[in-house]
C-alpha cells in the first residue's frame, strides 16, 4: 500500500542548484539528490514535494517535504535509510506517515534566518554561513526599519510575483538579534510571512544593511517599501547568509520545522 510520508530536511546550500528541479535534468538539485536516494531504496521513481524553493547556495534548518512510499517498515527505519543514501551535507530529521499532506500548500507560513556576521578580518569559518561585513551597522536604525514590513503589504519592492501572482504578503515577524561570537558580533534577521516572493528576503536585508551603514535612513527605507517598485530595492544580500529555519502548518508552531514557495 502507498502511504504519503513527511519529512524534515536540513542542508548545506552551497553546492546545489537550488532546492527544486527546474528541468528533468536539472544538475545537482537537493530535491533531486532526495530524489535519487528515495528511488535507490524503494526501487522505483519517486517524486519529492518541497514548503520552499530555496534558491543556489540557500541553507535550510526545517524544509519540510513530502513523498509517496511503499514501505512496510517503522518510519524510523525509513529514515536510517535516507540518511545512509544522502551526503553529508543533506540530512532527514524526520520521517512521519501524513495522508494528504502537501507541504506548500498547507503551509500557514514560513520562517527565513539571516545571518550577518561583523568582524574586522574575515573569517573563514564562517564563509558560507554568513555574510561577513568589516564595519559596524545602527542595529537600531535597522530594527526599527524591519519593524515596518509587519502587517500585510504589496511587497512589489523586494521581488517579483510568481506567474502573475499579486504581491501582497503578511509578515508576522520582522526583527534583528544580536550576539557575541569568538570570532566577532553576529547580527540575526528572522522573518515570518505567509510566502515570499522570489530574492524577497535577500533583498530585504540587503535594504535593511543599506539602513545600518546610513547609505539609507528609516524614513528613505519606509518611502522605497511604500512605493512597491522593484526599482528602488537595493543591495541583493548574498544567498549563503540565507536560511529556510522553519514551515507553520496550521497544527504545530513555527518553531516545530521546516518558505515559501520561493525565497
């Protein structure tokens, strides 16, 4: 008997194409890496469903995905198995039987990370974890910017609907922690919304980064937000900052796992 199965995946981004095939031969995809693994152990083609598209070089914490399966083994089991087929730099943290589910379209919303990282030399370590800047930034000045995309809004200024589709979006979170590292002060953007539109986030912090050098100010980020044109979007933050921490389905909270249908 088939049985629908969702799981949770955490990946490194940086030497995939991308979350989601975009052709049948689409090189090197994570979903098609999933795909691969899923089809050595069930010995048939399987199709893979992913919450976001995560783009070239975006991590994930909690991309939730969903697949149909023949197997007459414990969940768990399933899991073992996964992680034995996949690389190191792609792991399963769950595997449940869910009749039903898409993980796109039942997702309630969607939680991205980003991770900026100030210190005076660069640090290797922290080269595709983070986007590494030499000078300080208002931290304040920025979180009282990223307090203005709570709400619903056209957000037209950060990117471009997909197939047609408007821009509006509701952001639930939109705010900056910080903290001490050894290797130097790390500045975390989380935002939660319904669903992002394509670069959404990247360009967000991009504009956001623009707020704490001073190259812009609240009021200047406010009027280009409020305007929703793609034109006055501003720097397009590298994607290896990026991560999809979390999807919301109505049963469970955000924190529980897996953005979007693009990022």
């Amino acid at each position: 008997m088939t049985t629908r199965y969702r799981a949770t995946l955490a990946y490194d981004g940086t030497a995939y194409q991308g979350y989601q095939k975009q052709a049948e031969h689409t090189p090197n995809t994570v979903q098609g890496v999933v795909e691969a693994a899923l089809a050595a152990i069930l010995g048939t083609p399987t199709t893979v469903w992913g919450a976001g598209r995560t783009d070239t070089g975006v991590h994930a914490r909690g991309q939730v995905i969903a697949f149909d399966a023949e197997w007459s083994h414990e969940p768990e089991k399933l899991l073992k198995a996964l992680n034995v087929k996949l690389p190191d730099d792609i792991a399963v943290q769950d595997v449940a039987p869910a009749p039903g589910f898409h993980p796109r379209f039942d997702a309630a919303s969607r939680r991205y990370g980003y991770q900026v990282l100030i210190a005076p030399v660069r640090q290797p370590l922290w080269a595709r974890r983070a986007w590494q800047l030499q000078r300080p930034l208002d931290v304040e000045a920025m979180q009282q910017a990223a307090a203005l995309l709570l709400g619903e809004h056209d957000f037209a200024t950060f990117g471009k609907p997909p197939r047609g589709i408007n821009t509006v979006r509701e952001v639930f979170v939109s705010e900056w922690a910080q903290q001490d590292t050894a290797e130097g002060h790390l500045l975390v953007y989380t935002v939660e919304a319904t669903a992002f539109l394509q670069h959404m986030v990247r360009r967000i912090v991009g504009m956001l980064v623009e707020v704490g050098m001073a190259l812009r100010s609240v009021a200047d980020f406010e009027a280009a937000f409020l305007s929703a044109d793609l034109a006055q979007s501003g720097h397009l933050a590298p994607p290896y900052g990026l991560y999809l921490e979390a999807v919301r389905y109505a049963e469970a909270p955000a924190e529980a796992s897996g953005s979007s249908q693009t990022d």
